[in-house]
C-alpha cells in the first residue's frame, strides 16, 4: 500500500509539472528558481571555458555569503566555477561565509553540508572558524553557552536525542569582543489568563509578552526591541496586544490586510457590488464611517441615474438593509470601478474613511490602495475576484518604531539592544514532510523517495528504507535547533525567554523549544506563573550599558535620507478620469457628412 501511495503521488505531481511547465511557457513567465534550475541542468554541458567566453570575462574572485543556506542546484552551478578558480594557482580566490548552526532555509532548499563538502570538492581550502561574537555582550555569550551546552539535560527527548548530540558537536564555545557591554538574560513564566479572559494559556503567554515589552519600552527608551515568534499569526497578534497597550510597534511579519477593521469595511463595500443581497455586509457597512455616504448614494437623483435606474424611486428613509438601495448603491459602485477602475475607487473610498482611522490603519489602507492598483492588470468583471486576490496577499507593516516584531526566519542578520522570544511552547519539529527522501550523499541528487508512514509501517521496511524517516527527523531537529539560535544570538544587550507556567497535570519537560531552554537553564523543576526561573547580569544594564549613546545605537534599519521632491509639472487633468477609452455617444457623432 506504501508503495502505491508513493507511486500514485508521483504520477500526480509529474501530471501537475508537466501542465504547470506548459502553463509557464504559453504566459511566457519563469519564476527565480525555474532560472536555477535551468542553469542546474545545463551545468554538466557547459565547459567553464565556454561560459567565460559567453560571458566575456573569466572569474577571478568568488565570494559567498550565507553558504550554509546554498541548494544543491545552486552549487551545482557555481561549482564548476570554484573549482576552476581553485585549481589555477593564481591570483585568483575563492571565499565563503557561513554558519551551519544558522540554517535555517533547509524547507526552500537550502542543504547545510555542502559547506563541509567544500574540502573535498575545492583544492586548497583553509578553513577558520568564527566562534567569537562582535553583537554581543558577555552576560548574553553566557546565556548563548549555557543553552546549547546543556541541551541534553532535557531528559524527554526520546528518539531526537540523537540528533541532540550531533548537532551539540558542532557548536563550539562562544566568546565576544564587546567585553565592555553590560548586559542581562532571564527566563520568566507568563501568567495565567485572567477570569475576563478566554482560558488559552498560549494567548495569554503572547498578551504577558507584549506588557513586558511595554514596560521594558518604558524602563529603556530609546533602545531597540526586536520581538521574536516562530509564526507569522503570532506577529499580528502581538501587534495588537502592543497597539492596545499604546506601544507603536512595527510589524515585520507578512499577513493579509484582513486584520484591519478599515479594510474590511471597504472589502465589505466590493462584496456588496458583487452580491447586493449579502445582508452581512450590507449590515457591515449600515453601521460603518460610510454609511452616511452611501445612503446620499442610495438617494442619488433622478437626474444622475443611468437609464436602467429612471424608474427607480429615491428613497425616504435610505438603509442599505433595503433591497432597492443596497441594489442602487452596488450598482453604483460597479460603475465606478469600471469607468475608474479598482486603484482609484478604492483610493475615493479610502479619504471619506480615513478620518476613523488611526495610523495603523491608514497604512493598512494604504497597502490596499497598493493591491488594487496591482490588480489592475489582471481585473476581471467579477469585484468578488478582487476579494479573492486580497485575502491571498500577505504584507508588511514596517514603520521607524524601536519595537519590532517579526519571525525568528525575518530576524536573521538583525540585531537588537533587547531581544524577547517567546512562543517557544511550539513543537521541536512541527508538520513533517509528506515525502522523506535518500540520496548517497547530502550534496548529491536524491534518489530514493518515500511517503511518510507511521511507526508501525515503517518497522516492516527494510533496514535503509526505516533510516530515511530517522534522517528526516534529524534535519528537522537541526533545524529547529538552528531556529532557537538565531533567535537567541540576535540580542546586544538583553535576552528575556517567556514561556507558558507549568500546567497543574505537568510531569515532565515537554518536546518543545520552552522544554529545551527549561532543561538547559534549570533544573527542569515546575515553573510557577510569572516567576524567574533563571537570570543572570545586571537588571538594570540600560543606565550604564557600557558603550556610549552614539556608538551604542544600532538601529536594525538604515535611516532614512532627507530627500527634497524635485516640482514636477503635470499636464492638466482630464474633465473626467477614466481608465477606459473617451466615452462618446452615437447622437454626439450626429451633423456631419464623414463616416
């Protein structure tokens, strides 16, 4: 049964690439990695000589950054490359920069042991490792080394114990340059929920985040606060626990526009032209900042009417839960985003909206206005194909605040003064794979494939077979380690890890990142709600943090440069915007001998 499931999974996804590949090539459109994978391909029979003829010019220099997070076809492309650079003795030079303990885009590609592969594949490679940090200070390096030296402390780990241990030998102690810096690391424990809220402790762990970020904003102002989750949903519930707190946060994460009560309103507006009987947004919009406007639209005269609404009666008393001005105002609104077209009806829509909206919201709706002129190239007839577009767009809501909260992947090659990471109640390795796959080695191609199956299924495979659902769960686990790395290197000054309290039934460590950093830095006891388990350094580091206020400020975004506009003189506008061609009638062609 394994082996048909396997088989009948690739017989589905050959089918889907061969129509997606057709699909590519009749919008003559590619995607980046299709060009990778294309280079890839034809790398085995292209000479290097020939490639620098191509290209009129040989490479001398090939520098590589990030080389930890490499794909396979990636290095199959340059590797061709370095070798040659390698192997000529010249003046030439191959360099590249990594980290394994930092890979943490395995699940786009990304394979780890290429970096170690480069000894035996390039002539000549010296190797010198990195393992002192120019970010942060001593108290945090401690913090660093204390965690990922104990991590087999945690006792629960069961069948990811072993990869525990393999990726522990890989981390060598850390030591930092900024030995000046003062400094402060804790573990503290969330409170309970409160009788008025819901019992979600995961919740109420993210809402006892936000209010220490409030009070660490308040304790030390003027230094940076990155806050740091593993899911993109966290991020846009910590923005809102923040902006209730009256803390201005800048959300790093992509979400959809739908967390926004002025983008609803007007996503409301669009579904009421695509569906005048939808009594839920009808009612939506009847108790909104618009209703005003659209009731002096539901009692547009007679004498701006189109033909289809000269018998229609104004009427008296206008609510759009009526079926005739609900019908008379989609109407309307249809017609303007056809004669307009989406980027200006919901710029028109957006100013009478504006003056209910607080600055978040006026940004959000800015992002809309930005999707609606977006899909202008692709609009259809349809306004509910708009709705559809938006709900599948993620964003960004960066703005110049000190606080900033984003995933642990956004955070990467960021550095914070204080850095809170909390959502570590999630699972070591989250949803697996469907497939796990083998290969001779982990820089060559694949060349086994399985579906996953459960424990009992797996014990009745074959030896090599049950080895590639133990592998899979290893570079899961790697990963997940790498993840919890980063997060916690990202910090100059101060580290604070908030995790949910022990649960009244709770017996052993959980399988989870909180369970890990518990084991590393306690003695894995109970932890009760808002107690410290562990800290270490001086509380109140932000008085004398050791490096002066201009060197110390390091703001995770470039500043930006005051630019004065240059005056440009536009063209005076039309009558009448409109995005489709000059409308004429046929009576207005009338008294002249010219057809």
């Amino acid at each position: 049964r394994l082996a048909d499931q396997t088989e009948a999974t690739f017989k589905l996804l050959d089918k889907f690439h061969s129509h997606y590949q057709r699909f590519k090539s009749q919008y003559r459109a590619l995607r980046f990695d299709d060009v990778t994978q294309g280079l890839a391909r034809a790398a085995d029979a292209v000479q290097v000589d020939n490639a620098s003829f191509r290209l009129d010019a040989r490479l001398r220099h090939l520098l590589l950054d990030e080389f930890q997070d490499t794909s396979l076809a990636q290095w199959t492309v340059l590797r061709p490359f370095a070798q040659r650079i390698t192997a000529a003795k010249s003046d030439g030079s191959f360099f590249c920069v990594g980290d394994v303990k930092q890979a943490i885009y395995g699940w786009r590609g990304g394979v780890a042991e290429i970096f170690d592969a480069v000894d035996s594949e390039l002539q000549d490679i010296e190797t010198t490792p990195l393992d002192t940090s120019f970010r942060s200070s001593p108290v945090v390096i401690d913090t660093v080394n204390r965690i990922f030296e104990h991590l087999q402390d945690h006792e629960n780990l069961g069948e990811l114990a072993s990869a525990v241990v393999n990726w522990q030998r890989q981390f060598n102690r850390h030591q930092t340059a900024r030995a000046k810096y003062n400094g402060y690391t804790c573990l503290q424990a969330a409170r309970r929920p409160n009788d008025d809220e819901p019992d979600d402790q995961k919740q109420t762990t993210l809402r006892y985040a936000a209010e220490e970020v409030a009070r660490l904003s308040q304790l030390a102002p003027g230094h940076s606060i990155g806050v740091l989750v593993r899911r993109n949903e966290a991020v846009r519930q910590l923005i809102f626990h923040l902006r209730d707190l009256g803390i201005d946060a800048s959300e790093e994460g992509g979400n959809t526009l739908l967390d926004s009560a002025a983008v609803r309103v007007l996503l409301s507006l669009i579904q009421l032209a695509d569906h005048p009987g939808d009594q839920v947004a009808a009612y939506h919009l009847e108790t909104s900042p618009l209703a005003n406007d659209l009731h002096a639209l539901a009692v547009r005269p007679r004498s701006e009417a189109s033909d289809d609404e000269s018998t229609d009666e104004p009427t008296p008393t206008p609510s759009l839960l009526q079926p005739r001005s609900a019908g008379r105002v989609a109407r309307l609104i249809r017609r303007q985003l056809m004669s307009d077209g989406y980027g200006p009806t919901i710029y028109y829509w957006s100013r009478r909206l504006a003056d209910a909206c607080n600055q978040r919201e006026l940004r959000r709706l800015e992002k809309l206005l930005g999707l609606a002129y977006a899909y202008e190239a692709t609009a259809t007839t349809r306004p509910r194909d708009f709705l559809q577009f938006v709900e599948t767009q993620k964003v960004r809501d960066p703005s110049a605040a000190d606080v900033r909260v984003m995933t642990v992947h956004q955070s990467k090659g960021l550095q914070f003064d204080i850095v809170v990471v909390t959502e570590l109640e999630t699972d070591l390795i989250g949803q697996r794979d469907q497939l796990v796959t083998g290969r001779p080695s982990r820089t060559s191609p694949i060349d086994r494939v399985c579906r996953r199956a459960s424990k009992e299924v797996r014990a009745l495979l074959p030896e090599s077979w049950q080895r590639l659902f133990t592998e899979a769960d290893e570079l899961d686990m790697a990963e997940s380690l790498c993840v919890l790395y980063v997060a916690v290197t990202r910090a100059i000054h101060a580290l604070h890890l908030i995790v949910g309290p022990s649960s009244e039934t709770e017996r052993s460590l959980h399988k989870t990142f909180g369970g890990l950093v518990r084991a590393a830095l306690t003695d894995g006891e109970r932890i009760e709600p808002q107690a410290i388990a562990f800290e270490h350094g001086d509380k109140h580091w932000y008085e004398n943090p050791g490096v002066e206020r201009t060197a110390r400020r390091t703001s995770s975004t470039a500043p930006t440069e005051s630019l004065t506009p240059l005056p440009v003189r536009l063209a005076a506008p039309a009558e009448r915007r409109s995005r489709n061609l000059e409308r004429v009638s046929p009576s207005g062609l009338e008294g002249g001998s010219r057809v």
